[in-house]
C-alpha cells in the first residue's frame, strides 16, 4: 500500500511538471462541462428553428462521455511510454513491487479519475436536462466506460514503440472507437450491432437506454464487462511479452 501511495505521488508530479498533461489531465473535464453549458444556453436557443435536432442533447452527451476514458487512457499510456524509455519496466524486475502489480496500478490509476469524471459530468453538463436518465442506473455504466480507460492504453503502449507512433495510433483508434456513436445518431435500429466489435459500443448502447428509459439490459452489461476485462487480458498479456 505504501509504494502504491508513492507511485500516485509521483505520478501527479509528472502530470504537473507536463503542460499538456495539466490540460488534459485537469482543464479538458472543465471545458467539456463548459461546452455544453455554451451550447445548451447560447447556441442550441439560436439554431433549433433551423435545426430541430439540435434541441437533442442526448448525441453529444454520449459523444463527450467516449471522451472523457479516451483522453484519460491518452495519458496512461504517455506515462508508460515514458518509464519504458527510462527502462523503469526493467528495473521493477529487483523492485519489491512485482511488474505485474505495477502495471495494474498504472492501468487502474487513471481509469480511476476518468470514473470520477464521468460519475460528475452527467449533473454538471446539464446535457441530460428533459430525458429519463437514472443516476442510480448510469453507475455501472460509468465503471465500464472507465474500464475502456486500460483497454486503450494498452493498445497503444503494447505496439507503439515511441510517442509518434503513439500519436498515430491514437488517432487512428479514436476515429474507430467515435463510429459506434453514428448508430445511434441515424437510428439504425438492429442494424447498429454490426458495430458490436467496437468495446465501446456495448457502453454506448447501455448509455442510450439509461438516456432514453432510465434502464439498462442486464445483458448487453454483461457482455460489456466480459468483453473489455477480456480485452484487458489479452492486452496485458501482449504487452508484457513485448517488453
């Protein structure tokens, strides 16, 4: 517990000494709060006689709820990127922490944070004003799009072997990841589960019954879970054997 207490430490030490960590790590939550709160007040009352759609809040919520696990795996995996290039990964071999207890540390440390976003962002950004959201019911919701926190970190750790290449696949895996939002942004009916593959699909899928009836499917929670601890599994597994 103690080397714990002193890997966060250290951890918020290199996200303070990091400009673009500060942003991500502490102004992106408040510009996407600040976001919304512009578009509900200011821009949506300008634009609905034109756009009627944009009196529908519930796209964007579920837009910037992707984000937020998406920017928080951005920084896990710089963070490990950085200590593999100080060669901390081998010398954790003679540390009295295990590798392998590190690296779950490094992997639930930020997913923490993004669940604290996410558990927040709903109240403060106004964008689930008018629908039958339940609070009670998103939680769950929230801890599963907090596990896609590790999911894609560790894609991006385990086969990119420096920040640019680290660059490219994120912006290639956020792309693929933002497409299962189009699903429920064109009403594709049953035709959405082709997007199935995609992880985070089954937390947007949970998040729009949460939206839409206040409840979730059992189900399609279960398989979410199953589907990102899996892929963590695999993932993990791929990355200690190529480092």
């Amino acid at each position: 517990m103690v080397y714990v207490l002193k890997l966060a430490v250290n951890d918020l030490r290199n996200i303070i000494r990091d400009r673009m960590f500060v942003f991500l790590f502490f102004a992106y939550p408040v510009m996407l709060i600040l976001i919304s709160r512009i578009l509900i007040h200011m821009i949506a009352p300008r634009i609905k006689d034109m756009f009627p759609i944009a009196a529908n809040f519930s796209v964007v919520f579920m837009f910037f709820t992707i984000a937020i696990p998406m920017i928080y795996s951005f920084l896990a995996a710089f963070l490990i990127l950085d200590e593999r290039d100080e060669h901390l990964l081998t010398v954790l071999r003679v540390m009295p922490i295990s590798r392998n207890s590190y690296l779950i540390y490094r992997m639930f440390f930020l997913s923490l944070f993004a669940l604290i976003v996410l558990l927040i962002f709903p109240t403060l950004s106004g964008l689930i004003d008018g629908t039958q959201f339940s609070y009670p019911v998103y939680i769950p919701v929230a801890i599963l799009f907090a596990l896609f926190t590790p999911v894609a970190a560790l894609l991006v750790a385990s086969f990119a072997t420096n920040k640019v290449q680290a660059f490219a696949i994120f912006k290639i895996g956020g792309t693929v990841f933002m497409l299962p939002i189009f699903a429920f942004f064109l009403n594709l009916g049953t035709l959405k589960y082709i997007f199935s593959p995609i992880p985070n699909f089954w937390s947007l899928l949970l998040l729009d019954s949460v939206v839409q009836n206040g409840t979730i499917n059992v189900v399609h929670l279960v398989i979410g879970f199953a589907f990102h601890i899996s892929l963590i599994g695999v993932l993990f597994y791929i990355f200690n054997k190529k480092n």
